[in-house]
C-alpha cells in the first residue's frame, strides 16, 4: 500500500492581529467564527498588546477593530460552562478571568494614548464594556449594542461599569434590565459612540480620527487623558483643586511652550512630546 503523502501542516490562526497605519496601531480582534467573543487567551493577548503599545514611541493612538460580523458577543460562553466541572464549580477559574477581563478594560482606559474602537456589528455584554472602556467610538451604521446577560439569568455587572461611565443612568439601566439592543444611531445620541458612518466605512474612520490626535503633542494627550478620567470620580472642588494642579504642569512643558509661541507665531508647532 502506497504511503499516503505528507499534509502540510495548517498554521494556528492569530487570535488577534496587529498593524501600522502610520502612527495609529491597529488591534483586530481574529475569532469571526465565534462573533470575537473575549475568550481568556484572546484578553491576554489584548492585556498584552495595550502594555506594549504603552511603550512603543511609533504608536501615538490605538484603534481597536474586530473581523467578520460581529464586534464582539462578549465573554466565550461555552469556555465558561466548561469550567462547571472543576471541583469548585468553576468559581476559582470565573473569578480570575472576570479579574483579568477587568484588568484588560482599565489598561485601555491607563493607556497613555487615545483608543478609539471601530464597530462593524453587534457589540454585546463585554464586547458592548470593550467600547465603552475606549476613549473614542465609531460605529457602522448596522452596528448595534445590548447587555443581555439578564436574558441568561447572568446580569452584566462588569459591563456595567464602563457603560454607566458612559451614558446616562436611565439609558445604562434600560439596557441592563431589558437586555434589548439599541442602534448605532441611538448609541450616539446617548454618549456610547461618537460617531456613526456608513456601513464599510467604520474602520477607516476610526483610524482617521485616531490620526487627528496622533498629531498633537504625545505629553499633552498623556496628561489630559489621564487627568480626564481621574476628575471624573471628584467632587467638583477637588476636581478643579486637581485640575489646576494638571494644567501648571502642563505650562511647564516644553510642548506648552512651544505650542503657544507657534500660536502666536503663526506657524505649525514642533512637539517634543515633553
């Protein structure tokens, strides 16, 4: 009997991808086949890619982006119920992962560079907390946003915290009770996105918006991303007692200076980034 040929061996495909467009890194989430859900090797590896980018001076803005039809359906259910197993029930492996998810989305928000997410569809449960945990969003106009974690007797009570720094209190607990999904078009109108275009078009315009920050001072964008976040859990005395503190330091940089006499000059700055 003949020996059967050898078959070349098909290379594991890259959960999440990676690119320069220009200054702006781009992170495509790479699961279609299971709507891009955050199973735990796929935040890792987002975890991951945000504390690289942190450091990496070629990358002044990030976008995040998904491939096939849905953004994201949120965490990946059937890896989940496998854990029902372990001898705990799976607490031990649920609480570590809903921590590392966690973690993830906060990296987004510490990122001393903007992130803006590109929406091409359904962004639900913790793919609705990746949008919301991104500075910027841009959505298709097919694109749509639910917390249905209610509708499986499971209340989505991590996407709640980004997408109730979002929107406002009555629209943020609509979505959590009903698990109903809103439109691109209402997610703008609430403050989940910022900007809805045609169908097709949301990634390059994610990416153009990201470029338009890209061009500002690095050290400027740093300070007031960080600052932005921080006064927003203040009172409005120790915010602006904060907020003074913020903007002296940022006189005393060199970009501030060199901002303004350009300003005055009437000419294009040159960042330093410090």
């Amino acid at each position: 009997m003949p020996a059967e040929p050898l078959r070349a061996s098909v290379p594991d495909v890259p959960i999440l991808l990676r690119e320069m467009a220009g200054a702006v890194a781009v992170l495509t989430l790479n699961r279609p086949a299971a709507r891009n859900s955050l199973s735990d090797a796929l935040i890792a590896e987002l975890h991951a890619a945000l504390d690289e980018i942190s450091t990496d001076n070629n990358a002044r803005a990030v976008v995040i982006a998904a491939n096939g039809p849905a953004f994201s359906a949120g965490h990946d259910l059937k890896e989940l119920t496998a854990r029902r197993s372990d001898a705990d029930g799976g607490r031990a492996y649920f609480a570590e992962l809903m921590n590392a998810c966690s973690a993830m989305m906060q990296a987004i928000v510490h990122l001393p560079k903007p992130v803006v997410a590109a929406v091409q569809g359904m962004a639900t449960a913790a793919g609705c907390q990746l949008v919301a945990s991104c500075d910027l969003a841009v959505a298709s106009e097919l694109a749509g946003f639910a917390t249905p974690g209610v509708d499986i007797g499971l209340f989505c009570s991590t996407p709640m915290v980004a997408l109730s720094r979002n929107v406002p209190r009555k629209q943020a607990m609509e979505m959590l009770l009903t698990g109903e999904p809103v439109s691109a078009a209402t997610a703008q109108s609430i403050g989940l996105v910022n900007r809805v275009v045609p169908a097709g078009a949301e990634r390059s315009a994610a990416i153009e918006l990201a470029q338009k920050v890209a061009l500002k001072s690095a050290h400027t964008v740093k300070l007031g991303k960080s600052a932005f976040y921080r006064q927003a859990e203040m009172s409005l005395a120790d915010a602006y007692a904060y907020a003074a503190e913020v903007m002296t330091e940022n006189m005393m940089a060199l970009d501030a200076e060199e901002g303004i006499c350009a300003f005055i000059e009437k000419r294009a700055p040159k960042w330093q980034d410090r």
